[in-house]
C-alpha cells in the first residue's frame, strides 16, 4: 500500500496528532528517567550536570507517521537553583514543528539537612517554537510554502520530594499555542491553562531491589487521560516495567546502566485498536549521561560551634572584673560588729573573723569542675559565656545567678578557658529547645547560646 503526502493523509495525521499539538505537550514513555520531559521543576534535581536525548517514532511502518527528537541540558548552579535547556522536534506528515525553551529551577529544603531528601521545587521555561508545513511532493505549492507560524512557548512545573515520595504538578503551556491546521491552512488558539499534568510516585526499597509505581493524570481541552505504571528496578542497574495509558493501550520500559553515568533506556507501545493493522507499534529511545562529579556541595549543619574565637573578647566587655572579690570583703567586716562590744579582749576576737573568712571565700567549693568526662557529668551544656580568666567567669556568673539564672562555671583545660551554662540535658534534642528558649532573650546577650557536648 503506497501513501503520498496528500490531502487524505495530511487530515488524518492532523487529526492524529492535533490533541498533541493543540496541548504543546509530546507524549513520552521515558517520563520515568527524565520528569523533566513535563515538569521543569526536576531540572537539576539529581546534582549532576546531565544531558538527555529522546527519539520517539510513533506508530512504526507507516509513512508520515509522528516522529519526535527531543534534547534536554540539566546545569545545576548550587543546592537551590538550576538552569536547563529544552528543545524538540517533531514531524508529523507534512508539519513540523522546532521548539527552544531556557529553563530556571529553584529548590526549598526543608528540615535539619538538605541531604534529608525535603523539598519544595519550582520550575519556569519560556522559548519560542514554529511551526511550519513542508510537502517534498508539492514544494510549489503557496498554500505550503507559505505557512509557517512563530508563538510563544513556556513551562511551568512544581514538585514537593519527601523521602520517597513526590507529587507534582505542571502546566506544559502557558501561552497560547497557534498551530497550522487542515482547514484553510488558518490558526486557531487554544486556552493552555486547561492542559494539565500531574503525577504521584513513590519508590519501595528492598535488599537490592525496588519497585516504584507512578500515576499519571492529564487535563486539556479535548479530554482527560490517565495513565499508570510501575517500574522495577534491580541494584540500580537494571530495569523492566510497563505501564498503561488511557485510549492508547500498554507499554513495555526496560533500561540499564552501561556505565557509571551512561544509561540507556528503551519503550515499546502496542499498536491501538484503530491503526493497528497499518503499524508496528510506537518505539522510544532515552539516552542519559552525567558528566563530570557531583557539582552540587550541600551543607552539613554543625552541632558543636567553635565559640571560643568570638567568645574570647567577652572579658574585655565586663566593666567589673573584680566586683566577686569585693563583694565579701565588706559582708567578712559586717561580721564582727556585733562583736566590737568586747572591745576589752580584742585579741580574741579578731581570730573569729579571720577563720571565718577562708569559710565565706570557700576556695574549694568555687573551684569549677573540669570538663575531662570525669568531674562534670556527659551531656549537652547550654552554653552562655566564654572567658579567659576565672575572675570575669565568677562576675558573670553571679550576675546570672541575682537574675535568677540557674547559672554554673566550668573549666576547660584542653583549651584553657572558663565557660559559664545554664543548665544540660542528655537529650539533645531538649538542649536545643532549651539554647532557642535562652536566645529569644535579649538580657545579658544570651542571643549566642549554644550546646556544648561532654560525653
């Protein structure tokens, strides 16, 4: 059976593949490897600079049959934002349309890590695609050689990651889409809000195996289409699933790692019911490659700061270092006053002042215990001051403690400091809550609290 290009078949691929064009959106089996095919929020997900190819023929054996070739460019700046490059061809009979869209991703991590795999993705693309009609069997033709449309393309995308779990939403065309149709060659609009597409996914884990499945659910303004798959996948090597479209039929995927960061990935479509007899089925190709090491560095947030370089200055802020000392002079002299009554025996009396002042000064008890695991017992301290000098710890100390504080002094002999806390906890978690508690205070600069662990 020998089929030209003529006016038949030109209606009938229109016809074909109009909800495609009308939608700005290709249908993809490979969505598993690269979501960002849909979603430009994925752009830059992995860390990795990556470049992927698609090759797409669908309804295999048929002459001027739908053919696609997409190109995707992953370049992740940091650990939040990325940028992508976006761009396809697709041939169907006499049209063909070239798209190029920029795209720019941002990522939210939330929680204690960005290695807690918590995130909140947003993804915009925008570019500029035509569309034109090319008849080789009729070059002359004004009709056609005459009709080729520029517009405006764009993409928008988001995905929220949890673990292993991610839902996400896109909008595969903001603009209006002015596609060449088959009658008078004219160029009608089309509302892109109304296309659509969703998807929610989660990956179960085993000894060195997974299974992932996925649900697919499209709007537009012709009509709605779900979709389902399932994918396993074996060490992170190999994989072989199949999936199921709405009023397309099943697929087959397979795929696997032939290097560190070469993967090759593969779908077959079976032919539908209404041109099954005129084809072999739609065949797609997915190649991915990583190019160079990890470029995204992601912070570690630390549990123990290093505050003796900005604590150390401290001492020089306290305006009464030597206030502790002078405290009990005055109160030792208090004492014998009421002793001055026997003024004929003063001999006596002035021994019981001076044994009671090594009492009052207690040199032992302010000695501060010594943070060697053996005097001050594990935990984790909330720390409120450094200082060099016992002196400066004691006045702060005290001054903590007339505040109503339940303030403590300790000594550091590997690093030859006094610190002053408030208090531990051997849950850290609690220690935590109990530094911010403190550093909502703004008396007595307890804005830089933080947690020092003995074990």
């Amino acid at each position: 059976m020998n089929l030209r290009p003529s006016l038949l078949l030109l209606l009938f691929c229109v016809v074909l593949t109009f909800p495609a064009l009308a939608q700005s959106t290709i249908l993809y089996s490979s969505y598993y490897m690269n979501p960002s095919l849909y979603n430009p929020a994925f752009t830059g997900s992995s860390g990795y600079s990556e470049l992927f190819l698609n090759f797409r023929r669908q309804w295999s054996g048929y002459e001027g049959a739908p053919t696609t070739g997409t190109l995707n460019v992953h370049l992740p700046l940091n650990f939040k934002t990325s940028l992508g490059f976006n761009a396809f061809q697709d041939k169907a009979g006499i049209i063909r349309t070239t798209s190029g869209m920029a795209t720019f991703a941002y990522h939210v991590h939330f929680g204690n890590n960005v290695e807690d795999e918590n995130r909140l993705s947003f993804g915009l693309s925008a570019g500029l695609t035509n569309s034109f009609l090319k008849d080789p069997d009729n070059p002359d033709d004004p009709a056609v050689a005459n009709n080729t449309t520029y517009f405006l393309n764009g993409q928008f995308g988001l995905s929220y990651q949890l673990k292993n779990l991610n839902i996400a939403f896109g909008i595969p065309g903001l603009f209006n889409s002015y596609v060449v149709s088959d009658v008078g060659f004219n160029t009608p609009g089309f509302d892109q809000l109304k296309n659509t597409i969703s998807s929610l996914s989660y990956r179960f884990d085993f000894s060195g195996l997974s299974f992932q499945p996925m649900v697919i659910y499209r709007t537009s303004e012709l009509s709605n289409q779900f979709e389902a798959l399932g994918i396993f996948t074996i060490k992170q090597l190999v994989w072989l699933g199949g999936s199921y479209r709405q009023d397309y039929g099943a697929a087959v995927l397979a795929g696997l790692q032939v290097v560190d960061k070469f993967r090759l990935g593969y779908a077959y479509e079976f032919s539908t019911d209404g041109v099954a007899e005129f084809n072999n089925g739609t065949h797609e190709i997915q190649l991915a490659l990583r190019i160079g090491k990890k470029q995204v560095k992601r912070p570690t947030p630390t549990t123990k700061p290093e505050p003796v370089t900005t604590k150390e200055p401290e001492p020089a802020e306290e305006p009464k270092p030597e206030e502790p000392t002078e405290i009990p002079e005055p109160q030792v002299a208090e004492i014998p006053q009421p002793q001055q009554e026997v003024k004929p025996e003063p001999v006596e009396t002035k021994p019981e002042p001076i044994e009671t002042k090594p009492e009052v000064v207690e040199p032992e008890p302010e000695k501060p215990r010594k943070l060697n695991g053996e005097e001050l017992p594990p935990g984790h301290y909330v720390v409120v001051g450094v200082f060099k000098f016992q002196t400066n710890a004691k006045t702060y100390r005290d001054q903590l403690s007339k505040a109503s504080y339940p303030a403590e002094m300790a000594y550091v002999p590997a690093k030859e400091y006094y610190i002053v806390h408030l208090g531990m906890d051997p849950d850290i978690e609690k220690a935590k809550a109990l530094r911010d508690k403190y550093r909502q205070q703004s008396r007595y600069s307890l804005r830089d609290t933080w947690i020092l662990s003995v074990e």
